[in-house]
C-alpha cells in the first residue's frame, strides 16, 4: 500500500499517537501506590451495583471491587488473542507498507504491556481481598478458540471489545470523582493506548473484509456469532464465580432470594459490560453495519436477542 493514501496516512497519524502517549507501568501508572479499598473500582454506570439496593454501604463496594478485580482480569485475558492476532495480520504488511508493519508492532507492544500491567494488578488487589476469588478463563485456551476462527470475525470481536473499553473509560471512569486513584489511572492509561486500537481495527477489518468472497463473509458472520456465545458462556461463568465469593465472603446476611438477584445481577452486568455496551456503540454499528447484509445483522441480531434480554441495558 502506498503510504500517501488515506489508509497508509492513518497508520503514520496512529504511530506519532502512539510514540506521543507511550507509559510505563511504574513510572506512570502504579508510581509506587497501592489501591484504597474504601473506595470504589468501578463506578456504578458500569458495575451495576445501583440495581441491588439492598445491599448494605460495604457490601456494595465489595461487590463492585470483586467486578473490578474481574474487569482488569478480563482485558489481560483477551489481550492475549489480540496482541496474536495483531502480529499474525501484520504479515500482510510485512514486504509492503513499513508504516502499517510499524503501527501493529506497536499495537502488539502496547498489549503485552497491557498483560502485565494486569498481572499486576491482580497480584496488588488480591492483597488486600479474602481469599477464594477466582479467575476462571485461561488465556491461551481462550485464544485457542478465539484464533481458530476467521481473522474477520477475530477482527470485529477485538474492535468491539476495543470501543467498549473507550466508550466505558470515557462515559463512566472518567467522570467519577469517587474511585480508587489507582484504579482509574489504570484505565486512564489504558484508555489513551486504546485510542490508537480501535482505529488499527477498523483498518485492519476493514482490508480483511474486502478479501473476501460472499460465502466467506457469510461464514465470517457465523464465527462471529459463535464467539459471541463462547464469549457468553465464559461471562456465566465468571458471574457465578464472582457471585458465589462475594456471597461466601460478605457481610450480609441476604435471604435466599436475594442471594439469586445478586447471581444474577452480576451476570446482567457483566453481559452489559463485555457484549452489550460494545454492540449498542455507534461506532461499532456503523462499521458491521457497512460490511454486512440486512440478512446477515437479522441472523447476528437473533442470536444476541437471549443474551440482550438477559442483560441490564
Ligand atoms: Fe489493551
Ligand atoms: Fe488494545
């Protein structure tokens, strides 16, 4: 690709980003503090907490801790695909465009830092919680999956996942004055690398799709769907993971069935958070919304209907 285009002038724009916004994690992020557990990791617009207003003032924030915990586990976990799938796709530049190989270089750089700032953090908030919580998906298992489906569909779950983390930092972390400082500098920074993602995915994808015959992107459709459903199995069962060690471990008591609106207030949030917010983000229609059918975002829609209708909105 000629670098001069639209396409090759975004990947130099996304480099000087890039390089501008580069950060350590003990310089920048940590600089040598801890988490303050009297306050809050997420905020209410993303946890969901507000639904469950029976919980007591401290087991509210527990409970919006353990979801914390589980969100930056979450990103360290699908990390791991992107940051592959970033160096896999990069061949196609390899010979070609320098400054498209330099910007998923970068990218995939940036999401190994991205894995062990969220190591870290887990080894940090792990510290200061009871024991017993659990994170239940495995990295490489995941991304074995993940990985074993078109680069299409790869493509537009990493641009999802890449706008939500956007849209979340923008419209819930940043605007809460009452989060732990640590806490939402982690997704401060996070978020400013992210930046740079999301538009390498819409490239990315976009360049992928036009590769492809109609039966291929109709098979990418059906990928698609599938790893939204893996997607939703792993949510069910981190919710009732999560759900299960607050119950064990919070003040409580909570009558049997509040226990059951707290299991499945937790899964209501977290398919909100990882599949919901990120369908219902404009940017994310209007890119799916230029590469698909109307028969094929009927059958995507069909299939999200259960997970839509059991999820807080
Ligand atoms: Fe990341
Ligand atoms: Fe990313």
């Amino acid at each position: 690709m000629n670098p001069t285009t639209a396409a090759g002038d975004r990947y130099a724009r996304v480099i000087e980003a890039s390089k501008r916004i580069r950060w350590d994690i003990d310089r920048d992020v940590i600089r040598g503090r801890n988490f303050d557990f009297t306050r809050k990791f997420l905020p209410d617009g993303i946890s969901k907490i507000d639904r469950l207003g029976f919980l007591g003032a401290d087991d509210r924030r527990l409970l919006g801790q353990i979801q914390g915990r589980t969100y930056a586990n979450m990103f360290g976990l699908v990390e791991r695909f992107i940051g592959a799938k970033m160096l896999d796709i990069s061949r196609d530049h390899w010979l070609g465009d320098q400054t498209a190989v330099e910007a998923l270089v970068r990218f995939t750089d940036e999401e190994l830092k991205h894995q062990e700032l969220f190591r870290r953090i887990e080894r940090m908030v792990a510290e200061g919680m009871p024991a017993g919580y659990r994170f239940l998906p495995q990295p490489n298992e995941v991304a074995g999956l993940v990985l074993g489906k078109s680069t299409w569909a790869v493509l537009a779950l990493t641009c999802h996942i890449e706008l939500f983390v956007l849209s979340h930092y923008r419209s819930s972390i940043d605007p809460d004055g009452e989060l732990s400082e640590l806490y939402k500098d982690v997704f401060l920074y996070h978020w400013k690398e992210e930046s740079q993602h999301a538009i390498l995915d819409e490239l990315e994808w976009r360049r992928e799709d036009a590769k492809l015959m109609p039966e291929q992107r109709d098979q990418a459709v059906t990928d698609l769907i599938e790893l939204v459903a893996a997607v939703d199995g792993m949510l069910q069962a981190q919710a009732a993971a999560d759900a299960g060690y607050f119950l064990g471990v919070c003040r409580g008591p909570y009558s049997p069935e509040q226990s059951q609106r707290v299991r499945e207030g937790v899964l209501h949030a977290y398919r909100w958070q990882y599949i919901v917010s990120g369908v219902e983000e404009p940017r994310f229609q209007g890119i799916l919304g230029s590469l698909i059918s109307k028969a094929q975002g009927r059958r995507i829609g069909e299939a999200l209907a259960p997970i839509m209708a059991g999820a807080y909105h």
